[in-house]
C-alpha cells in the first residue's frame, strides 16, 4: 500500500437519480490550466441500464490547438467517491492516476482512510487503459468499461447573458443562447462500472475530488 497527498480541489457533491451533473468551471484560480482543475463531474445510468457512469472532466477551456499538447499531471489523482449508506463519507472511491500514456484504475474498492488523505491500495482491482489522443480508445478490462482523453467540453453556460442578469440588465436568459465553451475541448476521465459493484439501497451520494502529490 502506498500513501499518497493531501488534496486541492474537492469538487461536486451530488445525489443520483437518473442522471447528476456538477460544475466548477474557472472557480479554482489556484489549479487553473492544470488536471487538478476539475470542470464538471457527471453520473448516470449507463446504456447497459445494469451500469453506472462516472465522468470527471478536468483542465477546461482548451482550445483545439492547444488540446494536442495536453496531458494528465503523474502528480494528480482523480478520486470518485461513493456513498452508500448516506452518511456523507465514502464506502467506496474509484481512484485514476497517470503514468507513462496509461490511466490506471484502482478500485472500486473499500477505502482505509477517508476524507482529504488518500490511500491507493494496489491490492485492489487494478485497470487500464491507453490514453487518448486524437481517437477515443476505450477499454473493457474487470466487468468495466474506461476512457481517459480530451474530449469537446458538453456543458453549456451563457456567461455574458448571466452577467447582464447578476448586473440587473436582464431578467432572464435567452433562447437560443451563446455556449461560452463552444468549440473549447475538457480532458476526461470515464468510467463505468456495474451497479451489482456499487451496491447500495438504491441512491447514492458521489463526488470527485483531484488530490495533488504533496
């Protein structure tokens, strides 16, 4: 077992019903520009309704130039944290990290420690999978499907259009709108994992969090 850090940005807590979705764009001035800086978490019924669907994405507001040139930070850990039981603590975490063009994943597992300190138990399933580049690759390994690569950014925010509301220019937003991130690309991370892994009564709490080497 190896321990690893302490964390910088802790990023959506949710609820699944059908389908969750937090966001975080440009709020963690700290971590900005880097895989540590998450912009959106998702979690959803698979299209195997026997599935869940976990999706971090990280490092927003790429431009397709410069999306050639990134990358996951080795020094960055993606953690997915599940809740089973409501209690507001992990049961479980599906934790990603880089090294050497592969995402590996841990997990999931029962965790030792919780909360800001992270343990990797290479026990644990481990998976992997190629990291993407200009094609998708995904893997099937362990019952679960994987991704890792950048990907055109699916959230939508009409920021002019919010800021004219917050300066009391306008009373709504307008249909159509203008996607601020039009044309902007996120670096993702995908998993999906059978609900049989997860257990649980039903509803779970989720949340994704980036845990920077220290």
């Amino acid at each position: 077992m190896k321990k690893t850090k302490i964390l910088v940005v802790t990023v959506f807590a949710a609820i699944i019903g059908l389908i969750t979705i937090a966001a975080d764009h440009i709020d963690a001035p700290a971590v900005s520009g880097s895989s540590a800086d998450i912009t959106d978490f998702y979690a959803f019924e698979g299209e195997d309704s026997n599935n869940l669907v976990f999706v971090a994405n990280v490092q927003g507001l790429l431009s397709p130039s410069a999306t050639t040139a990134a990358s996951f930070s080795e020094n960055v850990m993606v953690e997915f944290n599940i809740d089973t039981n409501d209690d507001k603590v992990e049961d479980l975490v599906i934790q990603a990290i880089p090294r050497d063009g592969k995402m590996y994943f841990f997990g999931p597992y029962s965790p030792t420690t919780t909360g800001l300190n992270s343990t990797i138990n290479e026990m644990a399933t481990k998976s992997e999978v190629a990291i993407s580049s200009s094609s998708a690759i995904v893997a099937n390994q362990n019952g679960m499907k994987f991704f890792a690569g950048p990907r055109d950014d699916p959230f939508f925010m009409d920021f002019a259009q919010y800021g004219e509301i917050i300066g009391g220019n306008a009373t709504g937003f307008n249909s159509p709108g203008s996607d601020t991130f039009a044309g902007t690309n996120v670096m993702s991370i995908v998993v999906e994992v059978p609900k049989s892994e997860i257990g649980g009564s039903g509803t779970i709490n989720t949340w994704v969090e980036a845990k920077s080497k220290q």
